[in-house]
C-alpha cells in the first residue's frame, strides 16, 4: 500500500515536472528562437490619466450612428471595433462566417484582412532588421542569387518602389502557360521561379516611384522563411502572433480551406470560391479578429516594439514624386495632409473581402472594419479618424457618409478608400 502510494506520488511529480519543463521550454523557444515582440507589455503601453478622451460619450454616440447607418442598414457582415489606447469605445459583429445561419461573427472568429497583412509581414520583416539578420538596403540577390532584379532591395520592396511586375497580371501574360498554372494552387516559391525563369520586364525603373504591387510581399515573406528557416505561417506565429496574444491569428494554408472563415458576393450571398493565388501569403493570408489586431496596434504604440530610429521609418512618406496627400511607408499607407497632421492607415481586399486598419499616431486611436461580405462602403471606417484628430476632408466625408441609406451606390464611395 505505502509502495502504491510512493508510485503515485512519483507519477504525479514526474507529471508536473514534465509539464512545467515543457510551458518553460516553449516560453525559451519564444524568447531564443527568433527575434520577435515579446519584449512588449500590453497592459503597460498606455497611461490613462494622460490619455483622456474629451467629449467621449458624443463621440460613442456618432459611432454608434455610424455603424447603424451603414453596416446594420447597409446588412454588411464582420467585424468592428474603434479603440483609445486600449479602452474599446465601440465594438460589433454581424453576418456569418460560413454561410448564412451557420456560424454567426464573434469575437474570436478570424476573418482575413487582406492586404492589412502587408502591415504585419512588414513588422516581422522590420523585427529582423533590428536584429541585424537583415538590412534595409541588402539587393535582394544577396538571398537568392539568381534573382534577376539587382536592383531591388528590402527597402524598395517595403515601401513600394522595387518597380516590380504584379504576380497576378505576369502569370496570365506569359505564353506559353507556365507548368505551375497547372497545379491547383501557386506558392510563394512558384511566383519566385518564375520571375526568374522569364525575367518580365520591370513596371518602372526601381525607386523611381511608388507602385502598389503584391509582388513586393510575397517575396518578403519568402525572405522571412529565408533568414528563419521557418515557414512563414510558423515564423509570424513565433515573431507576432504568440508575443502579442493574438490568440485567434494564423496564416491561411491549404489544410485551412475547410475551416477557415469564407468570404461572400455582396448578394445571395454566395461563398467566393478559393482560386490558384489563395495560398500565396505575405500580401494576403492574415486571418485575424478586431481584437488580436487591436493587440498588434497597442504594441505598435509602444515604444518598446522597434528601436526608435527603426520606428520612425515606417511612417515616413516614401513616395513623394506626385503632389497630393496620400503616400506610402514602410507597409503602411499614409494621408498626409501637412507636416503635423498625417493619417496612417492601411486597407484591404481579396473576393469578398474588405478591410481598413486605422492607427492614429497623434490620439492612440485604432480603427478597425473587416467586412466578408463584398461591400466598399466598408472602407469609410477611415472617415472616423475625423472624430478624433484634425482631419477635415475625413470629418467631412464622415458627415456625408452619416447621411446617407443603404440606397448609396458604391461608385459614390470615394476612390481614396480603395485598397
């Protein structure tokens, strides 16, 4: 009998030893690993005395009148939060994630953001500068020598000037088809193959000019796999994911078809069905929630996320050859409307999705709308950052937008809130 219960007790010693070597193995692996933002206390990066918000319930109450004149009215579906600091001023879901009265919107359910990705695959990219893994202006070449574009670097690729071809408009153009449009869906790697195999020629010279391009990010999640010698979807979890507890964020892969949130057709509303670019990542392919991108926003205001002269950079206009306000940095976009008032943001779009990412660098305020259900109307989330800072042009597309039903047609919404 006392035999059993040394035996026992043992077992269960043996247990809890086990497990607390494993939690503390895998809070090391975080921490050892790969550069990443553990190094970011969340409950620490506001202050709320200093962080007052003045008129607050009016505010809340525009918001409100906001959200019921174009999300409810306007029966869009996902997401919806607006943020001071870390106080949740507002928040909402509607609509479905696989089909309407199968799996209602909450706040854990991970819907893609689109091309917000391009913001966190940026971040990790950055993480690896500061770790001195990488430097802003390494050519590309020095990580794949065959590469055919010398001049291209992290930086041109970061800010939207690398004059790169879009991958989406090459691979229809060559002739003939490429082996890889046989297969069902393209990697990352393929896209890389293949711009090497047929040398398209460049959009624009490099840093010449800022053009938007897709390419650009898929191959700095290529680069991330490169220099971690992880996958992308294993290094952002490791980097970003974990460290911010952004518990419900992945990467979408093909094993996710099945699961994964779907997107819809504005009417019917119908699935969008996965095409051959889904599984190409780095551009697109962050499923998140309001609330785990709200955590990415608190850490992005902390002066802990990146060395400050790193930080800096990413806000800086970069695209400055054409007059007017709207710019780009370094995965973020920006209106800049003189050299005090600057709106940094970020949308998306892919099928039936529509997504914006408001950080406001002056109030400490995140905006952030993910529809998954093709609407543009989504995009005048950005006018709310009139509310809060002085941005009259947002203040006053807010005050049209207000006004409006749900008769709005969308070639109403304004250009500027495209993706």
């Amino acid at each position: 009998m006392k035999f059993s219960k040394f035996l026992f007790f043992l077992l269960v010693s043996t247990f809890i030893l086990f497990s607390c070597k494993k939690e503390s193995s895998e809070e090391e692996i975080i921490k050892t690993t790969l550069p990443n933002y553990g190094n970011v206390d969340l409950d620490k990066v506001f202050n709320r005395k200093d962080g007052k918000l003045e008129n607050k319930d009016s505010i809340i109450s525009m918001i409100d009148r906001y959200y019921k004149n174009v999300w409810e009215k306007g029966d869009l579906w996902g997401g919806f939060i607006v943020a001071k600091g870390d106080e949740i001023l507002y928040e909402s879901y509607r609509g479905f994630a696989q089909g309407k009265d199968q799996e209602p919107i909450n706040d854990t359910i991970a819907l893609h953001v689109a091309s917000i990705s391009k913001s966190l695959t940026a971040m990790a990219t950055l993480k690896l500068v500061e770790a001195g893994k990488i430097n802003l202006e390494d050519p590309l070449t020095k990580y794949f020598p065959k590469f055919p574009y010398p001049k291209v670097t992290v930086f041109t690729l970061l800010s939207q000037r690398s004059g790169l071809p879009k991958y989406e408009y090459v691979i229809e153009k060559i002739k003939p088809a490429p082996p890889e449009l046989s297969k069902k869906y393209l990697t990352n790697q393929d896209i890389l193959n293949m711009l090497i195999r047929y040398q398209p020629e460049l959009a624009r010279a490099t840093d010449t000019g800022f053009m938007y391009c897709n390419t650009n990010y898929a191959l700095l999640a290529l680069l991330i796999e490169k220099v971690t010698e992880k996958s992308f979807p294993e290094a952002m979890k490791q980097m970003v994911f974990r460290p911010l507890k952004m518990k419900h964020s992945y990467i979408f892969q093909e094993k996710d078809t099945l699961t994964a949130a779907k997107s819809f057709y504005q009417k019917g509303p119908r699935v969008y069905p996965y095409d051959r670019l889904d599984l190409i990542y780095g551009d697109k392919n962050v499923y998140t929630t309001p609330r785990d991108l709200l955590n990415f926003s608190k850490a992005l205001y902390s002066k802990d996320f990146l060395k400050t002269e790193l930080k800096q950079k990413i806000f800086e206009p970069y695209s400055n050859e054409r007059p007017g306000i709207n710019n780009y940095g370094l995965g973020f976009r920006m209106k800049v409307f003189d050299e005090n008032e600057k709106l940094t943001y970020h949308n998306g779009w892919w099928h039936g999705t529509n997504s914006v990412f408001a950080h406001l660098l002056k109030s400490q305020v995140t905006i952030i709308a993910i529809g998954n259900k093709y609407s543009t109307r989504v995009y005048t989330a950005l006018a709310l950052s009139g509310l809060f800072e002085n941005f009259p042009y947002e203040t006053e597309k807010f005050q049209k937008t207000i006004n409006q039903t749900d008769t709005l047609k969308q070639n109403q919404a304004n250009d500027s809130y495209s993706e």
